[in-house]
C-alpha cells in the first residue's frame, strides 16, 4: 500500500525542517510526499526546495498565490499517486515508526479510512495524549465497520491529520476542500459517513502542535464565521448520499452544535459587531437541520445556552456570557490573592530590592521620554555587539535619539571615553529603563522591566544559533533549571527581534513564539567586518602588535555547559604547526574561567574588549559551536573546526544545526588530527565549503545591517534585507 502526504505549508519556517524530518526520517516503501508552498511570504519555499534536492520522494509545488489551507490541499491531492492519502499540517510532526505502522495496518486490514492517535505538543511541558481511547472505548462496534455499526466514530475530533484515506474513497465520493476556515467540516463528516470500512488504530501517529502564535484559534476574525458555511456545505454532502445516513443525523447534528457554540459570541474570536450575526446564525443553522425525532439538550450550562441560541435569545444569552466572564474574573482574583503578596509582586531579581523596585514602578507613572534609547549588552558587561553597532549608526542616521549604556559597576573602566552610562542598580538605571522609549539589548532585560505603553523593545540576539536556545531547550539537560514561562514572559516584550540570516529567522519563530517584527536585515555587529579591507586589517595588527607577515590564527572556543569541559588543546603545539611566522591568539568564553597561558608565541586575548579587531587580525579561525564562526566568515578566511566532544556537546546543550555537516572548512575531531592538519597547510584548502557557508549564512552582511534596523526602529521606515543571490569569493 503506497502512501502519498500531502504537506501545504504557509508562514510556517519555524517548525517545516521538523515537520519534514518526521516524515522523511521514516523508511517505508512506497511513499511520496507532495509539499505545496501556498505562496508563503517566509522561507517556506527555499526549505522545501533544499530537501527536495536531497530526498527525491519530496515533490514541492510552488503556487502562485495564496489560495488557502483547503485549496492548497487539493492542489497537492491533485498530484498524489499513493494508494492512501494522509493531510499533515506542517507546523505539526508524525510520530516515530509511525509511517511504517500505518502502512503495515493499511496493507493487513484495507480500511478506506484509518483514524490514528495523537498527542497534544506544548511550547512548555511537553505533550499529552489525547482523548480518543476514551472515545472509542464508548463508542461499542466492530472495528473496521462503517459508523452506522459504530456511530460513536463521529464523535471523535473533526481534524483532517488525524485520517488515512483511500484515494478511491476520494474520487467515489468527488470529495475536495472548499476555501475559507474550518474547512476540515466539510471534509471529515461526509467522508465518514460515505466510507464502508473504518479501522480505529489506537497508538500515537501524530503530533498536534499546540502554538502561541499563529493558531486561528487564537485569532479574532471574522473569518471564524466560515464555520456556519462550512456546516451548511457539510450538510448538503451528507444529504447526498441518501436515507443511508438517517439514522445518525443526531449525532452529527449534536456535533454541529458542539462546535458551532465555541463561536457564537465569543469575544475572543470575533469583532463586537460580528457576536450578535453569529448567534442567529447559529440559531437558524439549528432550525434547518434539526432531527426529524428533535434534540434533548444536554444538561447544565451547556444545555442553557443551547436553549437560549434556539430560543434566539440574544440579549439573555449575551448576559449569560458577561455573568460566565465576571465569575471567571473573580475565581483569578480570588486564586492570586490566596497566594499572597509574593505572588502579585514577586520579587524575581533577590538583588532587586522593595524600595528599588518601587521606585522603579514610581517611574513609571512618568512620561515616556520619547528621544531617550537604553542599550545594554551581555547583562551589562559593556558596550559591544549589535547594540554597539546599533549606537553608533544611530548618531548619524536619527541623532535625536540620545543613547544610555546601562553597566555593571565593574565594567565603567573600561568604558570608551565620553560613553552615556548609568551603573546597574542606581536610582538613574531605574529611570532609564522605566522611562525610556527605545530599550535595546541583545539578551533580555530582567523580570521585574515591564513593557510600558509607548516602549519599543529591540532584541538584536548575539549569534547565529548552533546549540538549541529559546524553548528548544527544554529538551535538554543543560535547560533543566530554566523558567521558560519566564522565558516566554520577557520575549514577550520584544517589538522587534535582529535576524542574522534566513536559517536565524526560522529558529527564533520557534524557539521565541511571540508577538514580535522580525527585521531580516543581518547582524549590525557584522558590518565592520564586511566594509573592511586590507587597510583595516593592517589597523588591527598593529594595536595587537603583529607583523604582516606573521600567520595568525585566532583560537575561540564556545562555553560548554557543566559537567562538560573544553577539550584538550595545546597552545603551543597549535602556534608550532602554524610555522615559524606562526602566532597563537586564544579568547576564552564570557561565562568560562578557562586559563590557556601565553609564550612568546601564544597571547590569551580574553580580556581585549573589542572581538572585531580580533578577526580582523587573524588569518584563520579555529572554534567549535561557537556563532564566532559565523562572523569570522563574513571575512571569507579559513576556518577549522575543532570538534572532539561534539556528540557530547548535543546530548548536553542540544543542536539546531549540523555545524559539521555544514562545516564552512576542515573538520578535526581530536588534537593531533588538529595538528597535522595545520602543519600540513590543509586549512587553506576548502575554498568551496567556504562559499556555500557564506552563501547560507552570511548573504544579509553587506555593512548596512545597523543603518536598516535605525530606520526601522528610530525613524519608522519599510527596509528589507538584500536578496544576494550569490556571494563572491575571494582567491
């Protein structure tokens, strides 16, 4: 029994590479996977194309607008050849060995159509199983009947994923999708009732992601009032086929009911002056297809508010609704005042203390100085990063935007000449972030920073991701100690968030599912590195004092995560294999303590403040999973990865992506292959690894980004990255 899955996808970058790995991941003869890009406006396309030139059973269609869920599955089932047919949502994922099973019952029992378990994903607290044991548990009836022998079948949820259908049933009951939403309706009804064999597989095949953004679930719309059309649509089909389905028109008209009172009236679905057409709607939605043998309403308030809709009761059955709001309102009072003061006002920083954080709500109270932007940096340890490159555009391209570095008091020294600061904890720190249009950082402001009306939050981020960051950590043990409701509540904050490159785009969606622009326009920290020449490099060598002629290589690993430690590495050996020009520079991690030691030949560079003149200086860069890879390519100079504990490294910390399958040069897996490699000169030789790297993760670096994101954020104009087909290369 051949499988086709047929995949639209649309706004769905960041959870597609997972939806696609589930099911190509699996290995089951005769399967075909149909992807349909509904012309989506993201990255959608360019990730089904790169796996379609990998795994030759992924068709992709590109439509050439946006024709909606339902269509865009029919453009797919258009193209399908498989025996079966399974819908998957592309934010969603199969289970594992699920293809396989499916396909063994498929063969062993030839139902026409095959419901499959599944599990409820949550952004925070993993999965749940559904309910539908329990539903075939009261739903008595031989397994592979029709749901005349079992009519409890209908009682399980609408959702077209969840189903396996012959193609043959398909084209005996000319059943397609029509547009709009909750178009699963009119799809899953007559299906089930046409369908002779109905087999019920009660092992989790699907995963249903439950999102925070994006869902229409969670959308105010009017087009939440398709679902009357689609009932009505639902209806016609099933009438069409005859007294057949007579006997249970009740259940399906129970159903309907069932579903179309999540909307009727709600407020968090549909405009104010949609609420009142939904309920009438409603109400002669009941009348026209009421069972000859009439209806028992259930009882409680279910049953109340079904009488009240019949009864086309509006004003009682609005009234009902406030009561129902005001009660919910007041058992959430009740609950956070029996938890106590903590709870209303928790103290989340110990370091923040009542009256700091009084006076910082006092502020509050205060005018936003609109001209006024905090930046701050890798939890105030200076000025640097894209906050730094941000800064400086800003004073050329919006100088009436004053900006304020916010520091640690142990950083001030270090500060350059003349730098607007305020020192973390003082009376002017909790000004600044209380009264301050513009908060700008590249990790997160703390807890008790909330987001007033008029502030504009920036989220620059420091990095390309490599290691899992966001929600993705959860998975791992090195986020085991982590809120990630806390988390999500600081993300929350954010208007805008920086991305580096498509790939950065895709995983911030997932691991930051929140409200927030993202502006595509490159890393601001990088545009010093892309304008640079041979100038600017022979700048940077002289403040660290090497020749021009000397060969430097720059060593900097990532932080590892405890109980891990960096991997053996020799200074010295490494500075040796270089030659007799060779030079060493080694730059530990912020978090880390590691000692690496110096010689005449090897120089410990953590302390210099400014990583740039680092790569500009270097030659060739030796790192691990650190984004400095990322950075140093935009130079377009050899770089090596040293990566001994890499296995280690993911079962600890987690990866979002292969840095060795996408390695931009060599590869050393332990220190004497490190060795060897850099006295035998194979570092230079990878010029094409190169490219390809640069090409994915570097094509928005072309010394604007910071300009880009001032005139986004400061002065309020439409920018877009440079769509840079193609990056040269250097000799």
């Amino acid at each position: 029994m051949s499988i086709s899955v047929v995949l639209p996808a649309y706004r769905v970058q960041g959870y597609l590479r997972e939806c696609l790995d589930s099911i190509l991941g699996q290995q089951v003869a005769g399967l075909e996977v149909i992807a349909v890009d509904d012309a989506s406006p993201d990255h959608c396309g360019d990730i089904l194309d790169s796996y379609a030139a990998r795994d030759r059973r992924l068709k992709v269609l590109h439509l050439p607008q946006n024709v909606g869920l339902g269509r865009a599955r029919n453009a797919g089932l258009a193209h399908a050849t498989g025996d079966h047919v399974w819908f998957v949502d592309s934010d969603d994922a199969l289970a594992p060995g699920a293809l396989p099973l499916v396909a063994e019952v498929l063969r062993d029992r030839r139902p026409e159509v095959l419901l499959v378990d599944f599990e409820r994903s949550y952004p925070i607290g993993g999965s749940r199983r559904s309910g539908l044991r329990r539903r075939l548990a009261a739903a008595p009836g031989p397994n592979g009947a029709d749901v005349l022998a079992r009519p409890g079948l209908l009682r399980t949820i609408h959702t077209v994923w969840n189903k396996i259908v012959s193609r043959e049933l398909l084209e005996r009951l000319d059943l397609s999708f029509a547009p709009g939403w909750y178009e699963d309706v009119s799809w899953t009804y007559p299906l089930l009732l046409g369908a002779r064999r109905i087999t019920a597989l009660e092992e989790v095949c699907y995963s249903y992601r439950q999102r925070r953004q994006g869902a229409i679930t969670h959308t105010r719309d009017p087009r939440h009032m398709d679902v009357f059309d689609h009932w009505d649509r639902a209806w016609d089909l099933i009438d069409a086929q005859g007294e057949r389905v007579e006997p249970v028109r009740p259940v399906v008209f129970e159903q309907m009911i069932r579903h179309c009172m999540q909307t009727v009236g709600n407020e968090q679905r549909l405009p104010g002056h949609l609420r009142r057409a939904s309920f009438l709607r409603a109400a002669d939605m009941f009348d026209r297809h009421l069972p000859p043998g009439g209806f028992t309403p259930p009882q409680g308030k279910d049953g109340l508010r079904y009488r009240l809709v019949a009864a086309r009761a509006w004003h009682a059955y609005a009234a009902l609704r406030t009561c129902y709001r005001v009660e919910r309102r007041a058992a959430r009072t009740a609950s956070a005042a029996a938890a106590g003061w903590r709870k209303v006002f928790p103290p989340r920083r110990p370091q923040v203390g009542l009256l700091d954080r009084a006076y910082y709500r006092l502020q509050t109270l205060l005018p936003v100085r609109e001209h006024l932007a905090a930046y701050a940096a890798y939890w105030y340890r200076g000025v640097s990063c894209n906050p730094a490159a941000i800064h400086a555009r800003a004073r050329a391209v919006a100088p009436h935007v004053h900006g304020v570095w916010v520091v640690r008091p142990e950083s001030v020294a270090a500060l350059p000449p003349g730098t607007p600061h305020v020192v973390e904890g003082s009376p002017a720190y909790y000004r600044l972030l209380a009264r301050a249009k513009y908060l700008v950082n590249n990790v997160n402001f703390p807890d008790f920073v909330r987001k007033r009306r008029g502030q504009v939050h920036l989220q620059t981020h420091h990095g390309t991701p490599v290691k899992t960051m966001g929600l993705d950590e959860q998975h791992y043990p090195a986020g085991e100690k982590h809120n990630f409701r806390s988390l999500l509540r600081r993300s929350d904050r954010w208007d805008f968030s920086v991305s580096a490159n498509p790939f950065s785009t895709q995983v911030w969606e997932r691991a930051y599912p929140c409200p927030y622009e993202v502006l595509e326009t490159g890393y601001p920290r990088n545009d010093r590195l892309a304008q640079a020449g041979e100038q600017e490099r022979a700048a940077a060598r002289a403040v660290l004092g090497l020749g021009p002629d000397e060969t430097v290589a720059l060593y900097l690993p990532t932080f590892r995560p405890r109980p891990m430690t960096l991997p053996r590495f020799d200074p010295g050996a490494v500075a040796a294999a270089l030659g007799p020009a060779g030079r060493l520079l080694v730059r530990g991690h912020y978090l880390a303590q590691d000692v690496f030691g110096a010689g005449d030949r090897v120089r410990d560079v953590s302390a210099h403040p400014v990583v740039e003149d680092l790569y500009l200086a270097a030659d060739l860069l030796i790192s691990d999973y650190s984004s400095a890879i990322f950075d140093f390519a935009v130079l377009d100079r050899p770089i090596v990865l040293y990566v001994p504990d890499w296995a280690d490294y993911r079962a600890q910390r987690g990866a979002v992506l292969d840095i060795v399958a996408h390695a931009p040069g060599p590869v050393a897996s332990g220190l004497p292959e490190l060795v060897e490699l850099l006295g035998g000169g194979g570092w230079r030789d990878e010029p094409a690894r190169r490219a390809a790297f640069r090409e994915t993760f570097c094509s928005w670096d072309d010394g604007h980004a910071a300009e880009r994101v001032v005139r986004r954020v400061f002065l309020g104009e439409s920018v877009q990255a440079p769509r840079l087909s193609r990056i040269s290369t250097s000799s």
